[in-house]
C-alpha cells in the first residue's frame, strides 16, 4: 500500500485552517502543518475495517468493509452497528488479502445490486455481484452471488489491490495489484494481456468489457478486454472526484505516489509505469530507462527508515459540506509513517500541500466517503473517524 506524490507546494492561510507554509519535495523539506482539522470518533470496535462507503444519496447509515470477510451497517449519527449486512464466505483472509472492497450500483435504490472484491480460497482476485434483501434493507441475500471476474493470483500473496468504485461512466472498476513478489518478476504490470498490474472497467451486468461511451482501449489489439490503465504496482485505494481519477499505488524501496488523470475517460490507455519506473525514479533497468508515453505521478515521496519504510493509502477529495474551506482537497495518508497529507489538483500540478497533525493515526487502512460527502479515516486497530472542523 504505498505511493508516492512530486507537486509543487503554494500555501494559503485560510479561515485559520492552512497556517504554515513550506514545500514538500524530493528534498525533504516539511509540507505546511495545520491543526484546522481534527477527528472525532464514529465506532472503535470493529474487525480490521479497510473501506467505509454508502448506497447513493443514503445519508443515514454507513457501510464498513471489515477485512476478514463481513459487512456492517452502522447508524450514521451514533456509530452502532444497525446490522451485518453480508459475511463473505469462501475467502482468504490475512496480510493484504481478505474482503478489500464494495461498490454500490448506480440504480441501487431500484435494483438492489451491489459488488465486492475479494479473494477467495485460492488466493484469487474475485469480484462478485450480490442484492439486497427483498424484505430488509440492512441484510443482503447471501445466495444471489453471481460471479464476475476472477483472476488467478497463485504464487504470491501481497499485492492484490482490491478497491471498486464506480464511474461517472457507469462502469465498475477495479484495482489489481501486480502479483506480488519483490520488483514483479513475471512483469505483468507492463503486460497487456494479463489483469493483474491493472485498472479494470467492467460492465457491471456481464462481467465483460464496458462499452459505455468508449470501448476499452485494448480489447482490439490483443491487450485483455478488461484493461483500461497499467503500470501499476498495488493500488491502494483509488476513487472519482466527478470524472476525475485519483489513484494511490505503493512504491516498492523508493518512493510512494499518487497518480491523477482528468476527462470523461480518466485514465484510458494510460501506463502509469511500473516496472519500468518506481515514481519518477528508473526501477528496471535502474538507469537510462525511458519515461516517454508514462502518466508520471502528479506527486511522490521517499521512504523513511522505519522497518514499515512507506506505503501508501489513497484517499478521496472533499466535497461534504461541514468544512467549506477544504471543498476541492484531495486527502490521502501512510499506512507506515501514519501522516495524513493534502493537496488541491489545478493545471498539472499538486498545490496546496499540506499535512494535518490532528489526522494522524496508526496503521491507516482506508479513507472513507458517506452520503455527505463528508471524509473518514479508517485503522487497522478498529477504529472508523470524522474529519471534522478543530
């Protein structure tokens, strides 16, 4: 889970909330440090919980993806756990693998249709659809499982990637890792027929292909039909801002980063570059590789000397209400270092960088986003937060 962030730093002093400048680059020096936001408690006693996300427009209740295989309901307002919406059955749980994702359909509240990404006793990256229950809103059917997508992940079992969100596109997609190992040795992120390296853009009624507004860009020239972007190492969280697309993928020694791409079709064909590259630097070859035709990270970031090192965990831009003067802020943090950083996107370039001391926290599984729009923080020790106002 890491990645890595290059930008160009401008500091503003606003509403007491931005109050220190500085740059964060390739030379260490510190981002500006603010104490404007601050977390407050929603629950603290759940199981490994590693995404938070809502049906459209509930503004009631939260999903929590719990690692070893279940789905909570909480209430929005108390944090009690309403229900178990599903237990997953048939996974493999533990170290980076386990239940990972879940996206609700765009027509959910008419068709009930949700996803989930997971993997199974084999180790294999499975994506499945599911419904809710035709009497109770809080449980879902456990035995309208329809298989999408599999993808066999046999030898390793870190870099399974795991988040699902859907686009303004209509389609589901879905992060793939690499598969793993040390500086992915099968190279499957730079190969065009392999799933595994990718981003995905799946048709959520067949499994196949998406075909809404574009096809996928490699479907007709011997790629797989599901490829929609490569070079990546493991994605660890990436979402929609609009059509915009923000990806978190982690470095392997070097460096964390974080990837942007704008448009309607946000991140088509593009090859993000590992294992070419790890961030800006040459991985493989180490020297006089070539950067020409990459989406190089918008920003990165070194690795400390901690026995963790980095990794990255990718996470959404705000557009709840509650906090006016962060609208447009992109938020992601380090699952090893524990910092939560910022940064507005505009013309290229990742501005307004800054850190929030008050965010930090251990072991960052995830952010989460509501039917606000209002921003969560997620740890492994249990534990889901609100960003809110200090």
């Amino acid at each position: 889970m890491r990645q890595a962030i290059i930008a160009l730093a401008l500091c503003l002093c606003i509403a007491g909330l931005l109050t220190a400048c500085g740059s964060d680059s390739d030379t260490g020096n510190a981002a500006p440090i603010s104490t404007g936001l601050k977390l407050q408690t929603v629950a603290s006693n759940l199981s490994s919980p590693v995404l938070l996300t809502t049906p459209p427009g509930d503004q009631t209740r939260l999903f929590v993806v719990e690692q070893g295989g279940t789905i909570r309901v909480l209430d929005r307002a108390t944090g009690s756990v309403l229900s178990t919406f599903l237990t997953v059955t048939g996974i493999t749980s533990g170290g980076e693998r386990g239940l990972l994702g879940l996206a609700f359909d765009q027509n959910y509240n008419a068709n009930g249709r949700f996803y989930v990404d997971y993997t199974d006793a084999n180790g294999a990256i499975t994506i499945v659809r599911f419904v809710v229950s035709a009497s109770n809103p809080n449980i879902a059917d456990p035995n309208s499982r329809v298989v999408l997508v599999s993808i066999p992940h046999p030898t390793f079992a870190n870099h399974n990637g795991g988040m699902l969100a859907f686009g303004s596109d209509g389609c589901l997609y879905a992060a793939v890792g690499d598969g793993g190992g040390s500086g992915d040795p099968s190279n499957n992120a730079q190969n065009l027929a392999s799933r595994l390296g990718k981003l995905l853009r799946i048709d959520p009624n067949t499994g196949a292909g998406c075909t809404s507004g574009t096809i996928n860009p490699f479907a007709l020239n011997g790629g797989d039909q599901l490829v929609w972007s490569y070079g990546l190492r493991n994605p660890w969280r990436f979402s929609f801002d609009g059509a915009d697309l923000y990806i978190g993928d982690v470095g392997q020694n070097a460096r964390e980063e974080i990837n942007v791409s704008q448009g309607p079709t946000a991140g088509r064909g593009l090859n993000y570059g590992w294992r070419l590259m790890e961030g800006p630097l040459c991985f493989n070859p180490t020297t006089n590789c070539n950067s020409g035709g990459l989406a190089l990270p918008v920003l990165d970031y070194p690795h400390t000397n901690n026995p963790c090192a980095a990794s990255v965990t990718g996470g959404y831009v705000y557009r709840g209400t509650a906090i006016p003067v962060i609208q447009g802020t992109y938020f992601y943090a380090d699952f090893c270092a524990g910092f939560v950083r910022s940064f507005r996107f505009n013309n290229g370039s990742a501005l307004e960088q800054t850190e929030w001391p008050l965010l930090a926290s251990s072991s960052i599984t995830s952010f989460g986003q509501d039917g606000l729009g209002e921003l969560y923080i997620l740890t492994r020790g249990g534990t889901v937060s609100r960003i809110v106002p200090n």
